[in-house]
C-alpha cells in the first residue's frame, strides 16, 4: 500500500498514516504466515548445518628471504646465477606450479582415498580407515570408481563393485587410459585378506590396520577409491597463496577442504618440497663442480702414479735421496713455475669445456653448467656474460610458454642469445689464446732453469727431470683436490634460502563452510522476506477491487458502504437480523438515504458490471432492510435474460414482469410473498425473446407509476451493465442507482471503465456498495486493516452481535483457509 501511495502526491499526511497503519495490521493479520515460512527456514538451516559435510580451512606461512643468505653456494663460489633479490611474484608462481604440487603429492599416502558412509552421509577418513589398501603401482587400477568393503572377520572381507565407462591409471607410467563405454565391471565376492585381489583391471589386498576392532559399527559402509595423481594435482593446486600485506615477503598459503588432516599434511609438504627444491638448486652447482673436478682427478691420477712410481724406482736403483744443494735450489725455483703451469693448464682445460657446453647445449636450463670461479677464475666479464645468457634463455623459455603464436619477442630474444653466445666465443678464444701465451712463457723459463740443470752430474740430473714432472702432476692433482674440497664444504654449508615460519596445525583449523550461524540468519530473513514478498506481491499483480481506496483511485462515485463477506443464509438481514454483516445493510440504507437527498419515497436500481459480483444478494438483503424499516417495500426482479430471484427466495417465477408487459397478468397477479413482513417481490417471469425492447416499452413506464404509487421503497435487480443495455434502459425509473463491487472480484480497469462511460451519459445519484468484504477479528474496525477509514466500525469487538456467534467460533485453520 506505502508503495502505491508514493505514486500518488495529492495524498495528504492523515491518509499516508492511516495507509501506514494498514500495512501493518495487513502484515499482523498475516502473522501465520511469517510463523510458518519462519520455522520451515529454519528447519531446513538447522538439517543444512546438520548434515552438510564441514570444509575447514587451514594455512601455513613462509618467509621468502629478499636477499639470499652469506653461505649460499652461489656467493661462496663467487657467481649468482640470477638476481640476488628474489622476486615475490616468482615464488609464488614457483610455489602454485604443476611440478611442485606433483612431488608433494607424490610424497605422500594420497593414491588411494578411503570413507565410511552412514545414512547418506561419506566422510573421509584419512589416516582412521580400519584397513589399508596395499597395490601393485605397476598395474593398471580402476581410478575414482567406489570399491566396497565390509569386514566380516579378523579374516575375510566382503568386496563389491560395479561401474561402467571406466577409466584405469597406471601409476608407475603416470598414464590414465579410457576403456570400452559398453565394459561393465561388476565385483561382488568375498576375499580373504592379505591376499591379492586381482583382474586386467586392479590388482590390489586389503590389510587391517590398528584402527580397526571387531566392534566396528554394522552400518557403517566403507569404500575405497583409486586416485588419479594428475587430476589430484590439479586439484590440490588450487589452494590460495598471497602475501600478508603488499610491504611483507612473507606468503600465506591456506588450503580449504572437508579433511583437515589431510589439508595439513598437504600444506606441509608443499612448503618442504618448496624448501628442498631451492636447496637442491644451490647444491647443484656443488655438485656438478664436484662431478667435473672427478672426472679431471681420474684423467691425472694415472699419471701421477707413473710419475711417484717412477721417482721411487729412481731412488732405489740409484740409491739417492735428493738432489745437492746447488740442484735444490735449481728445483724450488722451478717448482713454482710448474705450479703456475698447472693452473693454467687446468684452467685451459676448464675453458675449452665450457665452449664445448655452450655450444653443444641447446637446452634452455643450464643449471648443469660449472661456473668460473668454480676453477680459480675470477672474470667478471665472462661470469657476467654467463649470468646474461642464462638469464636469456629463462626469459625465452617464459614467452614461448605464454605465446600460443608465434611471438615478435621470441625472435628479438634468440638474437640477443645468439649475440652473448658468440661474445661468450669470442671472450673464451682471447682468454684460451692468452693461458697459450702465459703457458708458452712459462715453459720457456721452465727450459732455461733445465738448462742449468744440464751442468749437474748425471744422476742428479736425471733426478731433478723426474722430480719436475712429478711435481707438475702433483700441483695439478693439488689444485683439483683443493677446489673439489671447496665444493663440498660449499654444499655441506648450503641452507634453503627461505624458510617456514608457522607450519599448518589441525588445532589451528576454521571452520569456513556451512556457516552455522550466518545460515540461520539468512534463513529467518528468508522466512520474514518471503511473507512479506508475497503479500505485496499479491496486492501488487491484484487487478481487483480490494478496497475503497481502489475504487476511489478509478472514479469520484461514492461509495455509500461495505457488505461482509456472508457465511449464512441469502436472506441474512432477515435470518440473523443482529448480524454484522446485516449492520452493514443497515449502514448501507442510511447512507443510500443522503444519496437520495431525504426523499420519502425511493426507486434504488442495483446492478453490477460482470456476472458474480453479488447485485441480486444485495437487492434481496437491502429490501429486506428497507421492510424491516417499516416500509412498504418492492423487490422487482428486472434481469429478465437469467433470473435468480425466485430460487433465492423459494418462489415461482411462473408469474413476473415478462407477464405483465405483455398483458397476460395484472400487477397484483404477480406479487408474491417471501414471508418476509412489508415486502413484496415481483419475479421476472418466463424468459423473453427481447428483453430489451419489453423494457423500452411504454408498458414498464406504467407499471413503475403504478409501484410508485403503492410502496414507499422499490429495489430493481438488473443484469450486468457490461454485457447489456437493460440496467441503462432502468436507470430512469430509479433515484439512486448502486453499482456493486466484490471484494477481491471485480476488475478494476473493467470497472473504471464502465462507470466513466455511464458518467459521461450525466445520470445522476450513482453510488457503489463494495460487496463481500472479509475482516478478520483482529482488526480495529472495518477499514482499520483494509484501509476503508469507513463506517461506525464493523469489526470493533467482533462477537458483539450475537448472531456472529458460530463465526466467532471457527477454528483457526478455517480462518487461515478463509482468506
């Protein structure tokens, strides 16, 4: 109602308030309603929260460190490959990759799931299933179809399971493979247990666990289901990561799901598959140092032990110890060029690998590549140019992930890797040519200090050339021992560069779905909505008369009163005369008299615009107000096409107007008696060929002088306005003319229409009754709820007319039902 009043601004104050009034006994008057709607949405939040399955949510947090610790393998060995300063947005996508969430799922006990099924109802129990699943990884094993297990003794079990368009998972292969749509597998037999149940399709044995008693619940039902690791995976890769604030390093991962356990220890994982992988990375360098410098040792080892086996056998047979004096200084002067000779000779082996590398090596990852420093080389230029080309190819590697075409970037990025490759030669080949040079030197040094050696004797001298090159083949053992020594004391020091600072805990769990207590919030306002929702909608889509606001909205004809809605008799003012709804006759004929000015004498037409508004019901009951008055009263029954009169009131219609018209009765003939005192009727008579023109005739106009002579009050029942003209033809006959609309009937547009037509013919002294008005006891009068503001109060203390007794006393389910 508030609605429709904003849409009209001529309302003044006092009929707001009262519209705002009847909004709200209308919602008081619906209170079953709300009661209703109320407790079934509750009901069905509490069985929501009941048995809707609990997702739990669980996080872990992990410290990306922004700049990588003093003992990383990359500082002690002197290059890193890659920015010093890790970038946040980096470790996350690292951290949500495929790869990463495949090792940890792999790491751990998620190949098959196991649940327990009560009353409709599986959970998952992870780590509390009664038995355990042993398989062979290297056979195929039906993926995600529910295998049935019932436990019948500390011996045998019970399996059943049966399924069609099934798929099989080979977990050694890590390949899923689609079988035949038309192949059905169908299981149901008992087994004993430790024994491999076995077919083309699964090969697998059940075994008890310590969670298992022989109490176990008889109607539990257990399943098992094989898992498919991609699609695991994939799904477990949606857990949320984000850093705490936009300034922190620090990543928030959280995980949602309806096991906690299983939730935890996944989170868990993840961030030591994370850590370890960052650790393994450092190490790698270590590692293939290691590997390199191994296989250079066991090229020189040979060779060192001719050279000591040679120099001892010398000893022997000669039976010298060491060269004089003079030789011995000879030797100390020489052993430092041959030191120098042998790291660079190393160093020139260490360089002719790495443009082998760079040149045989057209993979994107060179994280098999030894560094310089690793050899003793401090080169900026040539560690920076490595850094570069690595950085490149990482680079490249991104753009053709991300590129579904063909990428104008790709092409500019290969050129510029193609350009630091030949920089990279090109720096090799001057540093290759000048170890050459240095070595060449060296060399012809090493020969003048021989030279001299020439003069000692000969023993000596043969001593002092198979001590040189043992000593050159020391150094260069020496030296290689002395970097593999750092490469392991480097990887032994290494430390993840990150680390985590709070590890996911079950006690730490929230509870994220249902929301227990935000669902029965929403399921009051849902049951407080949907009440309210309805009545407004109804009053909203109604295109019926439900008010005297509505028809006061469509025509200024006024409305002279209300009838009740009538649970009696027809004849109601007569049969239950201290009524309410006979009060309501009653108000209806004291207003009808200020219509009609006072007049002593009065003609009042009733008629309708449709069919089943109730204008016969209330032509009766007003004449039998008016004769209950005291007043000589006629009730004519004018609807010559479909009279009713005569079986409302258990008369004939033998004799009637159609009679008198035509001459074949007299007026007097054609009274008759309903037994009610001072009322008289006139039926229709036999129905007419044309109604219409029998109206018209000058022999109706006589016979109304001739009533009007004899009774002070004549009611004429007419056909409805809207389907003939009869009523029209009538209207000049009557001083007041009463159109009835029913309540909840009577369309508005129909009925707006009708009466601006009629208004428009200036007939004058119209009024309309509003028939079958329905009040319910608690409302404060008549108009009080329904917005009528009409009347002395109908409703005011229902029950106080006496014959209102049995209505009064209607169940509540009938009053329900009655609206």
């Amino acid at each position: 109602m508030a609605i429709e009043l904003n849409n009209f601004n001529d309302f003044n104050q006092e009929e707001e308030t009262i519209d705002i009034k009847a909004l709200f006994i209308k919602l008081i008057n619906n209170w079953y309603l709300f009661a209703i709607t109320v407790l079934i949405a509750l009901v069905v939040a509490f069985l929501f929260n009941k048995y809707t399955t609990p997702v739990y949510k669980v996080e872990t947090t992990v410290l990306v460190q922004d700049e990588k610790g003093a003992l990383s393998a990359q500082d002690l060995i002197g290059l890193d490959i890659g920015n010093n300063k890790q970038n946040v947005e980096n470790e996350i996508g690292i951290l949500k990759s495929y790869s990463v969430a495949n090792r940890a799922i792999k790491a751990l006990d998620f190949e098959v799931s196991y649940f327990s099924e009560n009353n409709f109802i599986s959970r998952e129990l992870y780590k509390k299933s009664p038995f355990k699943i042993i398989f062979d990884k290297s056979h195929p094993q039906i993926e995600k179809t529910p295998f049935y297990v019932k436990i019948t003794n500390d011996k045998y079990c019970y399996i059943t399971v049966e399924g069609d368009n099934i798929s099989t998972y080979n977990y050694d292969k890590n390949i899923s493979e689609k079988l035949d749509k038309e192949l059905i597998i169908n299981l149901s037999k008992q087994f004993p247990l430790n024994s491999w149940i076995e077919s083309e399709y699964y090969k697998f044995k059940i075994v008890l666990t310590d969670n298992y008693s022989s109490g176990q619940k008889e109607d539990t039902q257990y399943y098992f289901t094989f898992n498919n690791i991609n699609d695991l995976t994939i799904f477990y890769q949606g857990f949320s990561i984000e850093p705490i604030n936009r300034e922190a390093s620090i990543l928030k991962l959280s995980l949602e799901g309806e096991n906690v356990a299983k939730s935890v220890d996944f989170l868990n994982k993840i961030t030591e598959v994370y850590l370890n992988r960052g650790l393994e990375k450092k190490n790698l360098i270590a590692t293939n140092t290691i590997e390199f410098i191994d296989n250079q040792l066991s090229l020189i080892r040979d060779s060192l032990q001719n050279s000591e086996k040679e120099l001892q056998d010398f000893r022997t047979e000669k039976q010298i110890i060491s060269v004089d004096f003079q030789a011995q200084q000879l030797f100390q002067e020489l052993q430092s060029l041959q030191k120098s000779k042998a790291e660079l000779m190393i160093k020139s082996q260490y360089y002719h690998y790495l443009k082998d590398y760079i040149a045989n090596n057209t993979s994107t990852d060179y994280k098999n590549i030894v560094v310089p420093s690793v050899m003793g080389i401090e080169d900026p230029v040539l560690g920076g140019l490595i850094s570069q080309l690595a950085g490149l190819y990482a680079e490249n590697a991104e753009l053709s992930y991300n590129s579904k075409k063909k990428n104008p970037l790709i092409s500019i990025n290969e050129l510029k890797i193609r350009t630091t490759k030949s920089t990279i030669f090109e720096n090799i080949s001057n540093v290759i040519e000048t170890s050459k040079i240095t070595i060449a030197s060296i060399d012809k040094r090493i020969d003048d200090f021989t030279n001299k050696a020439s003069f000692l004797p000969g023993t000596q001298r043969q001593l002092f050339n198979i001590e040189r090159r043992f000593k050159l083949q020391d150094a260069i053992y020496t030296f290689l021992m002395e970097r593999r020594s750092d490469a392991q004391i480097t990887k032994a020091s290494n430390l993840p560069d990150n680390e985590v600072l709070d590890i996911a805990r079950e006690t730490a769990a929230t509870p994220v779905y249902p929301k227990t207590a935000l669902n029965y919030l929403i399921a009051l306002l849902i049951g407080l909505i949907i009440p309210v929702a309805y009545i407004f909608g109804k009053d909203f889509f109604n295109d019926t008369i439900n008010s005297k606001e509505d028809i006061e909205k469509i025509t200024d004809v006024p409305v002279v009163g209300h009838i009740l809605h009538n649970t009696k008799d027809n004849l109601v003012v007569h049969t239950s005369p201290k009524s309410s709804i006979s009060e309501s006759f009653r108000s209806a004929r004291t207003n009808l008299n200020f219509i009609a000015k006072g007049k002593e004498k009065q003609t009042i037409l009733v008629t309708s615009v449709v069919p089943g508004e109730g204008k016969s019901f209330i032509a009766e009951n007003l004449a039998v107000a008016y004769a209950s008055f005291g007043k000589k009263t006629l009730l004519l029954g004018f609807d010559l096409r479909k009279p009713k009169l005569y079986k409302d009131l258990n008369l004939n219609n033998t004799h009637g107007l159609t009679t008198i018209i035509v001459g074949k009765d007299n007026i007097k003939e054609a009274i008759q008696n309903p037994h009610v005192e001072n009322l008289d009727v006139i039926m229709a008579g036999p129905i007419p060929p044309n109604p219409a023109e029998l109206i018209a005739s000058t022999e109706t106009e006589k016979i109304f002088a001739e009533l009007k002579e004899e009774y002070d009050y004549i009611i004429i029942d007419t056909p409805p306005v809207a389907l003939v003209t009869d009523a029209l033809l009538l209207m000049k006959y009557a001083d007041s003319k009463i159109f009835v609309a029913r309540q909840e009937y009577s369309n508005k547009k129909a009925f707006k229409n009708i009466l601006s037509d009629i208004s428009k013919q200036e007939i004058d002294n119209m009024a309309i009754l509003l028939n079958d008005v329905k009040v319910s006891k608690s409302s404060y009068g008549y108009g009080y709820g329904y917005g009528y503001g009409y009347g002395y109060g109908y409703g005011y203390g229902y029950g106080y007319y006496s014959d209102d007794k049995e209505h009064e006393e209607s169940s509540f389910w009938q009053r329900i039902f009655n609206k």
